[in-house]
C-alpha cells in the first residue's frame, strides 16, 4: 500500500484551526492525527473533546486519534461520537487490552496500540491479530517537536515480521521525530504510516512538506 501521511495537529496553531485544517483538507495529507493528553500518563495536556470537535466540524479527512491517557475506556464512546476513525490507545495504559481493542472495534473504529520507546514489540504477540494499526511512538510521549530515536528501525523490523509471522493485516504507524531526511528508511523498513507535526506546520510551505513525504513513499 502506498504510504499514508498523517499531520499531527498537536503542532498546528490552535488560534487558526481552521486555516490548518484546511490545509490539511487541500494537501496529499491521508488522515489528522490528532494527540490527546491527559497530564497523567505523559507530562503534558494537549486538548480535549471540545478542541477535537471544532476540528471535527472542518476536517474532511479520517481522524486518526491517539489516547495518550490513563484509562482510555471510559472515552471511547465520546471518541466515536466525535468522528474518530481510527482510536489508538497506550500499550503501558490498559490492563485489559483485548477487551478494549474489542470494545474501540464495536463502535466501528480501526483499532490501534502504541508502544512507547522501551515497550519491547513481543508483548504485541498474542493481540497483535486483533488490532488494525500498532503505533511506534519514536520518541518520548508527550511533547512536539523532539528528536526521532534511532532504535525505532529496528523495531519497525522486529514488528513488521511479527505481523507477517501472524498473518494479519495489520499496519504500522511511526509517531515522532519523522521528517524527509528519515522518511525514506522508515518506509523500506516497514512503516506504512507516517506521522508528521512540527516538520510539516514549523516549515515555509506545510503542503510541500506532506507532498515530499508522500512522494518519498
């Protein structure tokens, strides 16, 4: 499949949402991607539903929502309520993992996991047929704008070869630090998703960055 480019709106300006989203709308972009973060599970807070629905209102692509919240099953219905498409949860943040994957998939989302850094892939391996997109957070969560950890190639190798080994469909999303100078290597080790913030909405011209990105895959 070809590559799928996510802009992360986490690093869009939140007084011109809808000028950002629009450019998101009129761009080679495929998905949002859209960071919420509670200030418990990572050091930060991000925006919540009311942000999310504002964004909702003027989006015309998939909204790709990433959860990087303590107890994510008490959102999941507002999450399909407020358009997600595809609703990922920390890996570090379920106890029941299955049941939520479950319970994010009765309401018709895709349904992702995210490992952090350190999370090793094998603990994917007895759900991993189960979920629809595993997330590789290739930095630290929490805060925009941070250098990509080189270990995450290999984890893209490690896990590419486990979905293969299990047969599943499922695909593989990169979250941090990506730009057009990693891009490239990201893809040809397995990354079918790339997520893109400060890359895209930092630069001179936001299209051509998701265009370069896109064209690399």
């Amino acid at each position: 499949m070809p590559v799928l480019i996510a802009p992360s709106v986490l690093a869009a300006d939140f007084g011109n949402l809808e000028r950002d989203s629009n450019m998101i709308n009129s761009s080679e972009a495929d998905w949002f991607h859209i960071d919420i973060m509670d200030g418990v599970f990572v050091p930060n807070i991000s925006f919540g539903m009311p942000v999310l629905a504002a964004i909702q209102k003027h989006a015309k692509k998939p909204l790709d929502v990433h959860l990087m919240i303590v107890d994510p099953d008490r959102y999941i219905k507002n999450f399909y309520e407020l358009g997600a498409a595809v609703l990922t949860v920390h890996y570090e943040a379920c106890d029941h993992l299955h049941r939520t994957i479950q319970s994010i998939k009765s309401y018709g989302m895709k349904a992702g996991v995210a490992l952090n850094p350190h999370t090793p892939i094998n603990l994917l391996a007895d759900v991993i047929q189960d979920i629809d997109l595993v997330c590789l957070m290739s930095v630290n969560p929490g805060f925009g704008g941070q250098s990509f950890i080189e270990n995450t190639y290999g984890k893209i190798q490690e896990l590419k070869s486990l979905i293969d080994q299990k047969n599943t469909s499922c695909i593989i999303e990169i979250d941090g630090g990506v730009t057009d100078k990693n891009a490239a290597k990201l893809i040809s080790c397995g990354a079918d998703v790339l997520v893109a913030g400060s890359h895209v909405f930092k630069s001179d011209d936001p299209k051509q960055k998701i265009k370069t990105l896109k064209e690399l895959g």
